[in-house]
C-alpha cells in the first residue's frame, strides 16, 4: 500500500526523531511529509514506532494517508521534485 505521512511537530528534538524514523520507511518529500510503499506488517511496524514517540496532543498532529494504486498513479506533480534526494545529495 502506499502512504502519505505528514506531521507538525512543535518539539524539534521530537520533529527530528520522527524524521529520522520515517526516513527509514520511505521518501521525504516535502518539509513535513514522506511517501512510503510498505507492505502490512512494515506499516505496523511504523506505526508502533510512531506510538512510542511522545508528541504533544494538544499542539502536534500527525496524519497518515493511504491511497490504492489509482490514486497514485493519478498524482499530479507541480514544479521541480527530486524524486530520490539521497541520489541528488553530496558529502564533501
């Protein structure tokens, strides 16, 4: 399945663990939102990982979307995208 994960984070010590988490499920593509192709038990496994990271339910959300095959293939991109920014990235 495919997923949309997007977060706002007030915390940056807890912004960046949850960037850090979600970079080893899929793509960051935005600020605050990844793309991710998991399979159910990769899905839930992230989820229960999410869970133990203690955001602020009053002031921080984070919302996961879960599109089937039409709905991705129906994405519509505006502008310039890295599709894989590890690739597009250099140490120096």
């Amino acid at each position: 399945m495919f997923y949309i994960i997007s977060y706002d984070i007030k915390d940056d010590k807890t912004r960046l663990k949850l960037f850090k988490l979600l970079k080893d499920y899929g793509t960051h593509v935005q600020f605050s939102v990844f793309e991710a192709t998991l399979k159910q038990k990769q899905f839930d496994k992230m989820l229960s990982e999410i869970g133990k990271i203690k955001v602020n339910k009053t002031y921080d959300s984070i919302i996961i979307y879960s599109l089937n095959k039409i709905c991705v293939k129906n994405k519509i991109k505006i502008g310039k995208f890295i599709e894989d920014p590890e690739k597009n990235c250099f140490v120096i």
